[in-house]
C-alpha cells in the first residue's frame, strides 16, 4: 500500500503465512514491534485487509520521521493498553495531530512487580521467586487474567467495541513491549473473524523475532552489572510461548463455554458490531449467528496542541509540580526492559515530575475520566 507517493509499510511477496513476516513490520526508529495484522487468510474466505488494523509497542519514544509515517498510514484512532503508571514513566504516546486516543489501561500486562524483583539485585530471592518454572507459571496466570479479571476483560471488551465502531479504522493498539497485552488483542480479533487458530500463534511468537536482539543485550548488561546472575530466569518474562496463549484461550472456554460465548458475554460485542468487524476487515461475508451486547461507553481524546486532555480510566490526576522525584531503581529498570538497553539510563539521575490525586475507587468500572491541566511550558516542550 503506497499512501502519499511513499511506502508507510514494508511488503514483501508471497501470502504472509510463514513463520516470519517482514512484510507486516511498520519501520519505526523509536519502536521496535509495530505490525500490520492484515494478510491473513479466513478459513475458507479472503485476506485480512491490510492497513486497516495495527498492533504495537509503545510510542512514546517515537521520533518526529515515525509520527509522518504513522500519519501516512493514515490512523484515525489509537488505543493505548498502558496502565497510568507506566504512561507516567514511558511517557505520552508520540501520535500526528488529529488521531483520536483512547487510554484502556489492562494491570495485567504492567510488570512492575517482576522489576522490582530484578532491580533487587538480590539472586538468592530472583531464583527462589522466578526458577524452577515459576516465573513462566506467572506469565500463565497473567494471561488467564486477561480473561478471568473483570476490569481486565471490560478493557479487552471496550477497545474491541472500538474497532467495530464506524469510523475509527485505521487504528493501532498497544501495550509497552507490544507482546503480551497487544498480543491477546489480536488473537481475540483475529480468532473473531476467522483466522485459523495456528495463523493467530503464529501471529503471536513473532513478537519473540523483533525482540530478540534487545532483549539478548538487556540480559548481557544485567548480569555486566551484577543485577542478575542467572539470565535465564529472565527468558519467560521477556520471551512469548504457545502456552501463555493457550491459557488465555482456555479460560475462556472454561469460563464461556466457547469463544464465540466469550465475545458475546465477555467482552459484550453484538452480531451487527462483529459484522461491522468483518465487513471492515474482509469485505461483505455472511455474519454469524446472533450475540448480546450491553454496549460500552467510549473514552476518546483528540490528540494535538491543547491545555486540557483527557485519560480514560485513571485513578490518578497528575500535574506539573516544583517537586523533582528521583526514580527508583526499578523505575529504572523497566525504563531499560523497554529501552532494550542499560546504558543510557546508567549516565545520571532521571527525574519525574508530578503530584497523584488518587479519587477515584474504580474509575474503569465507573467510567471516570480524569483531567490533565498542563501548562504551557509542558505544552511548548511537545507534551500533550
């Protein structure tokens, strides 16, 4: 797809089935894992559109040449899986004016806990609390909870609400590493409207492709630095695995009865939405047997220069403040997990600025929309 003279994607030839997919890959210098997930085939039906529907990692170290190619691919809406903490310390996603955001922040996928362990730097308690398995056990219960967690699945359901609404594609959603909560995402959508079950894995581990070399070097620099002496307990927090998908598939067949239950009663998307998927996706097909839905709200804010922006479904309300927070070493270290890297962030003292409101109990559940009042100095040094 050529969109304003240039190539916005890499495609190569030949149907996009195999175990590696460049073809799908969307270049960007400040993300490493952004994907087109079109060019699948249906069982017994067409190709997946392409440029309709994006997934990726996070955007917030984008640099001005990626948000033009984002604004080629011509996105008219971004959904943003982050919870506010790690929006706080990645930073606002980089987005060319005019793209409407949506923050649905999923808790499941924010593992600060597993960067506190490691931050540690003690390896008596990171081989007791992640070996012997018991670190892939947790990337398991993780993704069952994309599934089994209400506030979780609500967010799952709403940004799938979103793609099936009129008007909103193209989109890219994503989470911070593109893998895990990205990841779900597109085996829902995908599994939605067709894609044999061995494509949407397929789909899935190549995010374990455009990782590896960040993530070989991320585990180099932490055992250089005496953070981590057995790298390997990493590997199943960094790395995807068939079995972290199952498990999500699996409890919602345990918890439905089947996907198609799933999609009705969990994530509460109707036949005409799923159809409006398809049509969008595949072209007109015959839609599938009836579903209920209890329609969800939207939470959308139109990105750009403005002094007021709006967050969906934050507890806390954050301001510029005199205060200079100094992060902690965790903080740190997730900055590097994403990063890939840890020498940049070994060079000094990263600060943060803000001040937390937290007043609202369950602002998901509730629907809260919290305000950001920025001022304009945040403003002219491009913070939006």
């Amino acid at each position: 797809m050529v969109i304003g003279g240039r190539k916005a994607v890499r495609y190569g030839p030949g149907p996009m089935i195999g175990e590696r997919a460049p073809s799908r890959h969307v270049a960007l210098d400040g993300a490493v894992n952004v994907r087109d997930i079109g060019g699948y085939r249906i069982v017994g039906g067409p190709e997946v559109f392409r440029g309709r529907l994006f997934r990726g990692d996070s955007l917030s170290q984008l640099t001005s040449s990626d948000v033009e190619r984002l604004d080629r691919l011509g996105l008219r809406t971004v959904a943003d899986f982050r919870t506010s903490g790690e929006v706080l310390l990645g930073g606002d996603d980089h987005l060319p004016f005019a793209v409407e955001y949506a923050h649905l922040p999923v808790s499941g996928g924010d593992l600060g806990a597993i960067y506190e362990l490691i931050a540690s730097g003690d390896h008596e308690r990171q081989r007791r609390e992640l070996g012997g398995g018991r670190a892939a056990s947790f990337m398991v219960e993780m993704n069952r909870g994309f599934v089994a967690d209400a506030r979780q699945r609500e967010a799952f359901g709403a940004a799938l609400r979103l793609l099936c609404s009129p008007g909103r594609l193209p989109l890219l959603y994503h989470c911070t590493g593109g893998k895990d909560r990205a990841g779900w995402m597109t085996a829902i959508v995908l599994t939605a409207i067709g894609v044999p079950r061995e494509l949407v894995l397929r789909d899935y581990l190549l995010s374990n492709d455009f990782h590896r070399t960040g993530y070989q070097k991320l585990r180099f620099d932490l055992v250089k630095t005496g953070i981590v002496a057995d790298p390997e307990l990493l590997r199943p927090v960094l790395e995807l695995s068939p079995t972290y998908l199952g498990a999500a598939f699996e409890e919602a067949d345990r918890q439905y009865g089947s996907f198609g239950r799933f999609l009705a009663y969990g994530l509460e998307v109707s036949e005409a939405m799923l159809t409006e998927l398809r049509r969008a996706l595949l072209g007109d097909l015959v839609p599938p047997e009836p579903v209920p839905l209890t329609r969800g709200r939207r939470y959308l804010r139109r990105r750009g220069p403005r002094v007021r922006s709006l967050m969906y479904a934050s507890s806390a309300k954050m301001i510029a403040s005199p205060i200079m927070t100094p992060m902690s070493r965790s903080q740190l270290l997730e900055l590097w997990f994403h990063s890939g890297s840890m020498t940049p962030w070994c060079r000094g003292v990263s600060t943060l600025r803000f001040t937390v409101d937290a007043d609202a109990a369950k602002p998901q559940r509730d629907g809260a929309i919290i305000e950001n009042c920025l001022s304009p100095g945040l403003l002219a040094s491009g913070t939006t």
